[in-house]
C-alpha cells in the first residue's frame, strides 16, 4: 500500500528497535522569558514522533517502547506558555505526553549529544511567535486556521427498519452499528481526522435525515455501513459501491439499489434558485468530480480489505443509491458481508472480527486522504511542510 507520513518520526536506533525497554529517567524544565525547555532523558536511544493539534492547541510527542517509573507533577504549575499537561503510556508501548499551549505559542524539537551514561536526551523548546514567525503563523497557511478531515459514518437501518436479517436471527441493524462505532473509534484516534455517527443508537432515520447529518456537519466524506443478504446462502464477501450516474453496473448492483432505495424517493439538491437546466448542469459537473473521488477512495479500501476479507467483487461496483446521492460529498456504501450465510453471520457477530473490518476501512479511509486531503485541513498543511514528513 502507499503510504504518507503525516508525523515527524525520528529514526536514533535502526538496528535492535525493540530490543530492550527504554526508560524515561528524568524531564528537566528551564523556564526562560517568553521561552520554555522541556528535556526529556531517555536510558537509551529510541523512536519518537511528534504532531500538533487544535481546538485547543496541542503538541503531543510519542516514544516508542518507552516506560517510567516516576511520577511527574507540578512541572508547568504557572507557566506562560503551557496551558496543562498528561502523559500516560498505553498497552502498545507507546509513553505520550501532551502539551496544551497557550495562544501565540511555537515550537521546535530536537536531540541532543548524549551523556557519558549513555543516556539520550530530547529536547523541546516552547517560546512565544516573534515578529517574522508571526507573520508565519497568522498566514492563510497557519496551523491554527486548519481543520480535521470530518468523515460522517452512516450504520444502515435502524429502530422500526431492522434491515436484513440471518438465519440466525441477526438484524443488520445491530451488526452495523456495532462495526461503525469501532470505525469511528479508530478513525478519531488517527490525527487530523473527526469522525461522527448519523446514528448512536437503534432508532430510525430516512436517508435524507442521514444525508442531512453529512452536510450539517460539513464533511469530507460520507460512509454508509451495511450487511448484505441473498437468497444463495453460499454468497459471501464484501462489497464496496459508489454512485453511479447511469445506474447499476451488475445485477447484483441492480438488485441491492432496488433494496436500498426502496423506502425513499431519489433526494434533491438545494438549489431551488437556479433555473432548471442550470441546477442540472451544476450537480451533474459537481456530481462527476464527487463520483471520481469516491472511486478512488473506494479502491483504496478494497486494497485494505483484501488481507482480512473476502471480497464479493473485486472492484468497487456502481449503483443509484439514494444515501450516495450527494453531489458534492465523495461517498461509499460498505457492503460488510451476507447475513444469509451461517458462516459469514458467524464473523459478522465476532467483536475480533468487527475491529478487523473497522481497522480495514481506517487503512483506506487515511491511504485516501493521505494522498488527496482536503484544503485547509492538517492534513493538507502536514503534506506541505517537511517537519511533518515520515524521514
């Protein structure tokens, strides 16, 4: 798969990565005017990244098979340039800590030579913006001034409309719900993304009201969770589908857009405004451009299904489905399985396999916007500025 880094990593030790624990020994703290040095010394070289984020602003810097023994408090008690702090180390290995910085505040991080002892040390200094960096910073490149990429989840069905159901008794409406949640989980622990739910619970909403959820909350792109069923019971595997402009491009396309659509009419575009043959000429060029992204980004996430599921088609089929009607929203409709076999109700049921299909759709949903992400977002202002490269 292709790849792009969106964080600073730092590569001290490329021979026995993991070879041995690392220990964070001490975090030493010079407080300067207008200027913070925060040192952490390390037992032994080791990987790290680091990142920002906004609303608020956050530095936040990962080491890599790294632990303490200590318990740092009362670090940055009044400091003018850190707001608060946390640091925790998760199950994977990974020590964080994450800085909150107050407006107007920089960065830059570096290592040092190492002591007699062996011990590596990583030094980051926080300082206010002076004049020529300010310009830097309040330009319509600013960090500050840009967004997450906003993915809306849509799980299928829903409260009185159960959506398909298995031999054994599986609703679709469950199944769904529970793989979108984990979807959304993940997705909103990579940086640089939002994810939402139109639905959180077993309740039902019509396909504009989901449709509807997507352009409130102004996203990037839209993706529709389902579960399949089918009168052979052999029939198995995932689908991936965008909207197609001249309908279905298969029988099974044909006979899933008639399922889909059946408890909606086709939905229409705001655009009471505009004459008739302008409303058409606007969504159809919008609508081109929309499908070619969805396309792509369909055929990243059947390149990270591949090595976990099978796939019902091998490319992303086309079909007129209502909830992928959106002109201006790249959009998908995931497939996730068919109910109507024992084996494939089985895996759908499995909470190891729903967090392979979540994990899945995060790999193709981040490979996409790696390589196409949207204006004034992180994503787009990491791409474009080296310190943000994979070294």
């Amino acid at each position: 798969m292709r790849r792009i880094g969106l964080f600073v990593f730092f590569l001290l030790a490329p021979s026995l990565l993991f070879a041995q624990q690392i220990i964070l020994r001490h975090i030493r703290v010079q407080n300067q005017p207008n200027q913070t040095r925060v040192i952490f010394v390390l037992s032994a070289k080791t990987n790290f990244r680091s990142f920002v984020l906004s609303n608020p602003n956050r530095y936040i810097i990962d080491f890599r098979n790294t632990k303490t023994y200590k318990k740092f408090t009362q670090l940055f008690a009044g400091n003018e340039l850190i707001q608060a702090w946390r640091y925790a180390t998760h199950r994977d290995g990974v020590f964080r800590a994450v800085f909150i910085l107050r407006s107007g505040v920089w960065e830059n991080t570096g290592v040092l030579s190492s002591t007699r002892n062996h011990e590596t040390r990583i030094q980051i200094i926080f300082s206010r913006a002076h004049s020529a960096l300010a310009s830097v910073i309040t330009d319509k490149e600013d960090a500050l001034h840009h967004r997450n990429v906003i993915i809306v989840i849509d799980p299928g069905h829903g409260g009185k409309d159960p959506g398909a159901t298995g031999l054994q008794g599986t609703k679709e409406k469950n199944v769904v719900l529970a793989i979108s949640k984990k979807l959304q989980y993940l997705i909103n622990q990579q940086p640089g993304y939002h994810a939402m739910l139109t639905r959180t619970g077993d309740y039902y909403l019509t396909l504009r009201q989901r449709l509807a959820v997507a352009r409130k909350d102004k996203a990037d792109m839209f993706i529709a969770i389902h579960a399949d069923k089918w009168k052979n019971t052999h029939a198995r595997g995932v689908s991936v589908f965008a909207l197609s402009q001249r309908g279905a491009t298969s029988e099974a396309a044909r006979w899933l857009a008639t399922k889909e659509n059946a408890s909606e009419l086709m939905g229409g575009v705001e655009l009471n405004d505009k004459s008739h043959l302008l409303r058409s000429v606007l969504i159809n060029l919008s609508q081109s451009a929309t499908i070619r992204s969805s396309l792509q980004m369909g055929d990243d996430v059947i390149q990270s299904m591949r090595p976990i599921a099978h796939l019902h088609h091998p490319r992303v089929e086309q079909a007129a489905f209502v909830v992928l009607k959106s002109p201006d929203i790249p959009s998908l409709l995931v497939e996730t399985g068919f109910l109507s076999n024992p084996n494939e109700e089985n895996r759908l049921n499995s909470q190891s396999y729903q967090k392979k299909l979540a994990s899945a759709l995060t790999l193709g949903v981040t490979d996409y916007f790696a390589h196409y992400p949207p204006r004034n977002t992180w994503l787009s202002y990491w791409r474009n500025h080296p310190r943000y490269k994979k070294s």
